[in-house]
C-alpha cells in the first residue's frame, strides 16, 4: 500500500470537489484497488485538530512513510516570504514551511490543478499574496520548491494541471505511481502527465463542422465554432476535455462557452478579455497548434467561401434552426 | 481557565482554526480564524467586468456557481439586464443542482462521520452508525458517491462541467437546452430522487416536505425502525445525544430569498428574529474590520464602499475575515435561516421550541433536499427549447451593480463598481463571513463564537467532539469566507 497526504492551500478546494466526481469507479474505490490508503484528506478523513497534527508529526519524524505528498492550491508565500497568508490552522507554522518539509521526504509530489502547479488564478491580478506553484512559477521553472528539486523517487513534481482538475486526469495519475509505472519521461515540459497533456480540446470538439467552415458564433450561447471571436483556445489547449467528457457529456464547449485554455500555466492572465478573440487585422492572433499561419489563412478564406446555408444560420443561433438535409435514394 | 487551539478543521471546506477559553468542563468563549487570505477582492481590480465570470467562481469550488450566479447578477444589474424565462429556469436548475450536491456531501461525507468516532463506542447506537457512517470506510459513502456523481451529470448538460462553469451569464445561460437533452434531466433527476427517498429518507419526498411540526417528526420517526433510512438514524442520533441543546447561535436569521421566476421566489427573503419577520434591508449590511488582519477603516461600511487592504499590524485582529453585520446585529445565514425566513412550518416550530442548534440546522438541510429536487422536475418541464435562453446587452463604462443568491450555506452577496470600463471595486460577502465573523467593534462575537459558549469539553479533549459538530452543523467555507 502506498501511503497518500493530501493538503490544500491557495486554492478553491475545487479539484477535490471534481475528484469527488470520479466515476467507474467512485474514488475511493479505485483508491483501495490501486493500494493507495489515504493517511489524510482536508473532506474526506475523520482526523481533525491534534489528531490530524499527530499525524503530520509521524511523518516528519520518519514514524509514518510519505509516499505520494498532493498539494492542492497555490504556495502563499507573502507576505514578505513570510508564508502568513496561510497559516496552517492549529499549527501556527506557515504552509509553505510544511510542504517544503514534506516534499522533502515524500517519494512523490503531486501538484493538483493549475494554482499548485503554477500558481493559477490565486497568483493572478497584482498578485498581491506572493502566490506561486510548488515547482513552476507561471511557465517559469522554480516556484516554492526551486528547479532543481527532486522527490525522493528522483523525480520532478508532477502538475496535474486544470483548473479545475478531471477527476480521471487524477486517479489515473496515482495509479501509474501505484503501479511503478511513473517516471519523468511521462511528463510534458510543464511537468503535465502525457497520458490527458498530448490531446488538444479540440479533438472531439461537437463544433467541429462549424470549425471546418469556419462558421463562427457572435454571442454566448450560439452555435458556431468560438475560435474566431469568442476567445476559444481549444485548438491550442492541452487536454481531453472532448474525448473525455466531464459530468456525464459535458466540457466547456459542450456547455456554451469558450475554452480558457485552464491546463496551461498564466492561463489566468491571457491578456485580452477571456471570452473575445484578439485580432490583427482581422486574423486571430492565437493560431491552431502545429498549423503554419499562411495555410490557415488562406484555407479558412476557402472554407468561408464554401460555408453551406445550414452552418451559416446554425452558427448564431441558440437553436437548430436548420437540420441537415435528408437525401432519398428515389424520387 | 485554559485555552485550547483547535485546528487545522477538516470537512469543511478550507482551513479553519478555532481558540477556546474553557472552564468547568465547558466552552466559556472562542474566536475563530479564517487562516488562508488569497485577495479575490483585489485579483479582481483593473480587468474587464464581464472576465469575473472567469474569476468569481474560483473563489470556491465547493459553492464555484453560486459565485456564478451573483456574479452574473451584479453584472446584469449594471448592464440592466433581464432573463428570458427558459435562462432563469437553467439559472435555477445548475444552482439546485450544485446546492443539492453540497447539501448532500456535507450531512454524507462532512458532518456524519464524527458520530462514527470511537469516543462514542459505548452508545447504544454506535454499531450502526460506525458501520454506516465511519470516515472513507463506511457502507454511505460508497452509495453516496455514485449518486452524488450521477445527479451531477446535470451539470454535465446544462454547464459543461461542475466546479467552474462560465454557462451562467448576466442575460441567461449560454448553454440552449436541446428536446433530447430536456428529456435527459428529467431522467437524471428522476434517479436521484429516487436514491434520496431510498436511501436518505425511506420515504417520499412529498412526505418529508409536508411535516408540519416537531411533533409530526419525531411521529413520522418512530413509524418505522430508526435503520430504516439515514435521515432517520441522524434523528436517533440527534435524539439520544440531545443535539438540539448544542450549538444554539444568535436566533436571528438572515436570507437573501432563492430560486426567481418571473419575479416571483420559491422562497422568501428577509430577516427573523423571535417571531418577528422583517424585510430584506440591504442598506442595513455593513462590514467591520476591528479585528480582522485588514487596515481598520474605524467604523463599518457598506460593501459598497467598501475597502479590502490585507495588514497584520492590526493587533486586535485574529482573522483574515471581515464581520459582516446587519443594522450592527449578528445574524445566522444558511438552510435553517431560508426556512424560517420562509416560514416552513416545521422549521419555524423547531426554532420556537429550541432555536437555532444542530438539530434545527440539520433538519433544515435535509428538508431543503426534499423540497428543491421536487421543485426541479417542474423547471425541466417549464424549459422551452424554442424560447430564446439569454439576452445579450452592452457594458456601461461606469456603473454599479448588486448580486444576491442563496448558496447552500446561505446569503452570498456581491457589489460591482466599474469605472472607464474596468472593475474599479468588488465586494463579495459570503455564508461563512457571516456565520464564521470574528467579533466587531461593539465585540459582538460572531454566530459560531456564540454558538459554541457552553458546549461540553471532556476532561482532556484537544478538538472537542461537541464543538466539532457545531462547526460542522453550520457547514462552513473557508474558502469563500476570506476570498
């Protein structure tokens, strides 16, 4: 059994909320298959105040094996370096201070969702509280544990990035390290495991046929492919979002609105508006990933020339206005 | 008298920590710390108004489309901006959908399991409970999380995904429902609601909904074994441990009102307090800062106007929350204020026999479940996949905004204030601010502070087990506390 602590800072509590989503199994059934056994997690143990304490003491003093340490939300490190923006409750020590001493003898370190990997949406703004990832500041390498830190597996931390997480993305995470099947190759060069970071949002996106022509969506809510001006980044996001549903058969598309590319790091300042497409002269400034810029324009000036009736109305409208034509072979 | 630090607080949601002053076996007063600042108030500054959909919901991912909704709120207030019905009928549905959820994950996953603690070995009804309810291990859990999982997969529909949705908009919902999809919420919650009268009530949802008194409770109860369901093993539970003489809070409830349509609510806004039922007066709320690691702005304000600069050099101060006051009292916000706001008839009864407790709250919870998941199948049916789902309108270059909601732990509020077309001020009042306040300037102490005082300590206790489930019973969000 690997022994799993799982502890929670500058963050929403968003991507245990999501983990909690995980179906085929529950999570807590998988854990128990894979040999994971939680020693502590911030809504799911029963340890609470000095038990909890006790716990965390155990560790440190080598009584208790750390194998997989999970960090969920960004490292406070303000004010000051000072690490006071967060104070671990009953602890009076900063938690910066107990996760560089974890991640010191865990064997793994996950960083889950975007805050923990690269700081996120706590370090956006003036970021006022100092907020960092645990090995990534936005996409500079460093963050709280510096460039060069290893767990003691020999590895770099690992970014499960999202904002929030799959639950999928998670599980099938621990269950690698579980396996022994983990190893820094199985990352991205943002620290993102492969398995979910090699897809675009894109691949299997249900607006695929507006994309291809591109017949585009003007307000929230239409129909049409969201590239051209509502902000969407899916075809340069980093994730399975559209071939790993969420919820059921939802994902930010399916749901009405635009990709915020959310895996990636300072995905929290884009430097525009979220949900409006910058352009010069009327080209989008963001690109499809691997497309060469004078083939995109040029095929997308083709593909507007050829839009069929039904896509055009299709795209800036709430409803299917126009269902596709049905062909009889007689008559 | 001794002083205990209990914390770091598990099964809420962020970090919580509370100081007890005991005595004689008993809490003589407490202070609670929200130990975590992230500045959302301030991240917020500079960008354009509508990115705080992007923002706003991050704050939390526990009650992220309630963030949502008062968001878009405040937002359509300052573009003056209205609903088509089918965008308020989704409104409704994705926030049912995440309240429900929370309710359900707190009574399964936060607040049950301390009964399951072995310093309750010796009860009578500590075999059952264990065996139900035991943190990670227990039989409920394992039932619970692929109902909780499936009933999200309205989220899936109508939101995308659940936490963090940007479907919720000003003007309605991005997301149209399509006929096949409108036959798959019907389906959805048609199985929830099943598991719920199974599994969490063993009886009909109309039954639970229509309870008039505690009488007819404790009546409907002792009707069946108290294994038959697990509304009625908290009840045993509840019952032998004499819940409703711990954690009495302030009896003065506060609501925003929840669920429009029309410009009618399914539940009524305003303020209670000893039988007198007030109108919501939003002009009353203000906010202080004399013990709050904040620059001490002297006197209260209005969230308005009001100012958020982070500084530990308030030595007064012992947390990183604010103390929201209306018209300078201590109010308790949440289901068991909604309800008796409302005037629900058992709730109101509850609270005049015994007041605000742990049983009180709990009750309200779970009732709120039997009605909202009743009330939802009536909204799918309402959707029109022909009407429009949402207007779309211009934002004005300088405007202010308000945005009230229920969240599942009661009254959220956000104030708006753009100027040159920016966010100039943004002020977000949550739940727990209120229930969770350090003391103000009259030291007034906050609703959990009152309501601990009195609840029993052992003789060697470090995390009392009483005061654990009076902070669980009030379901607090650290993280939308502070934001």
């Amino acid at each position: 059994m690997l022994n799993l602590l799982w502890l929670q800072s500058g963050g929403c509590g968003g991507c245990s909320m999501s983990l909690l989503n995980a179906e085929s199994p529950d999570v807590l059934t998988l854990f128990e298959n894979a040999g994971i056994n939680l020693l502590w997690h911030p809504s799911l143990s029963e340890a609470t105040g000095d038990e909890c304490i006790t716990m965390l003491e155990d560790i440190l003093n080598g009584q208790l094996r750390l194998d997989i340490l999970c960090i969920e939300g960004s490292m406070m490190t303000g004010p000051m370096g000072t690490g006071k923006f967060h104070i671990m409750g009953g602890t009076g020590k900063p938690m910066t201070t107990w996760v560089k001493e974890l991640a010191d003898i865990a064997r793994y370190t996950v960083a889950v969702g975007s805050c923990a990997a690269y700081g996120g949406i706590t370090a956006a703004g003036a970021n006022d509280t100092d907020a960092t990832g645990l090995q990534f500041d936005g996409e500079v390498a460093g963050g709280l544990l510096g460039k060069e830190f290893t767990s003691q597996s020999g590895d770099q931390v690992v970014n499960i990035a999202g904002c929030p997480v799959h639950p999928d993305w998670v599980t099938e995470t621990l269950m690698s390290i579980a396996l022994g099947e983990h190893n820094d190759e199985q990352l991205d060069k943002f620290g993102r495991p492969r398995m979910y970071a090699d897809h675009l949002v894109h691949h299997g996106c249900s607006r695929n046929e507006f994309y291809e022509y591109k017949a585009s969506a003007v307000d929230m809510g239409d129909r049409g492919c969201m590239m051209e001006n509502m902000g969407c980044k899916g075809t340069q996001a980093h994730a399975d979002c559209n071939t790993r549903p969420w919820n059921g058969q939802g994902s930010c598309t399916n749901g009405g609105y635009p990709c915020i590319n959310c895996t990636a790091p300072e995905f929290e300042e884009p430097g525009h508006s979220f949900c409006q497409t910058p352009k010069v002269a009327g080209i989008p400034v963001g690109l499809p990933t691997d497309m060469p810029k004078a083939w995109f324009v040029a095929l997308a000036q083709l593909s507007k020339a050829a839009t069929p009736e039904r896509l055009k109305k299709n795209a800036i409208s709430e409803q299917l206005i126009y269902p596709p034509t049905i062909h009889k072979r007689k008559g | 008298m001794s002083r205990i630090v209990a914390g770091p607080f598990n099964r809420v949601e962020g970090d919580l920590e509370i100081t007890l002053q005991t005595a004689s076996g008993k809490v003589q007063s407490a202070e609670v710390n929200s130990p975590l600042y992230r500045g959302f108030e301030r991240i917020l500054l500079g960008h354009k108004p509508m990115d705080a959909l992007v923002y706003t919901p991050r704050i939390c991912g526990i009650c992220s489309v309630t963030q949502s909704v008062a968001s878009a709120r405040a937002l359509a207030d300052v573009m003056n901006l209205s609903m088509p019905v089918n965008g308020e009928l989704c409104t409704n549905l994705v926030l049912a959908n995440e309240n429900i959820t929370d309710l359900l994950t707190h009574f399964y996953l936060f607040f049950m399991p301390d009964f399951a603690r072995d310093t309750y070995a010796d009860k009578p009804w500590f075999n059952d409970i264990h065996s139900r309810f035991k943190a990670t291990s227990g039989s409920a859990a394992a039932q619970m999380l692929p109902a909780r999982a499936d009933f999200l997969h309205l989220m899936g529909i109508m939101a995308g995904k659940w936490p963090h949705t940007l479907s919720l908009q000003p003007g309605g919902v991005a997301k149209a429902i399509e006929p096949k999809e409108r036959m798959r919420l019907l389906a959805i919650v048609a199985g929830f609601k099943r598991f719920l009268e199974n599994t969490l009530f063993g009886d009909s949802l109309a039954t639970i909904s229509q309870l008039q008194s505690e009488a007819e409770l404790w009546q409907w109860c002792d009707e069946k074994d108290w294994q038959q369901s697990d509304f009625r093993r908290f009840l045993q539970v509840a019952r032998v441990q004499e819940l409703s003489t711990l954690g009495r809070g302030t009896d003065h409830f506060l609501s925003f009102g929840a669920y429009g349509l029309q410009g009618q609510t399914l539940w009524a806004s305003g303020s209670y307090c000893q039988g007198d039922n007030k109108p919501l007066a939003i002009s009353q709320i203000a906010e202080d800062h004399s013990h709050s690691w904040m620059t001490n702005t002297g006197s209260p304000h209005p969230p308005a106007q009001g100012i958020t600069q982070p500084s530990l050099d308030n030595e007064a101060g012992y947390s990183w929350c604010k103390a929201p006051r209306l018209a300078n009292q201590v109010v308790e916000v949440g289901p068991l204020a909604r309800q008796v706001v409302d005037g629900h008839p058992l709730i109101r009864d509850l609270v005049a026999r015994s007041g605000g407790n742990v049983l009180s709250r709990i009750v309200a919870r779970l009732l709120e479940m039997a009605l909202v998941v009743q009330q939802m199948e009536l909204w799918i049916k309402q959707i029109d996949p022909k009407a429009p789902f949402c207007h779309h309108g211009e934002m004005p270059g300088e405007a202010r905004g308000v945005g009230l909601v229920e969240a599942a732990r009661g009254s959220l509020g956000h104030w708006l204030e753009v100027k040159n077309g920016k966010i100039s001020n943004y002020q977000i009042i949550a739940p727990t601010s209120w229930n969770f306040s350090p003391r103000d300037n009259q030291e007034q102490p906050g609703a959990l502070e009152q309501a601990v005082v009195g609840a029993p300590v052992a003789e060697g206790e470090k995390t009392p087990v009483s005061v654990q489930h009076i902070v669980r019973s009030f379901d607090p969000c650290m993280a939308c506390t502070v934001h």
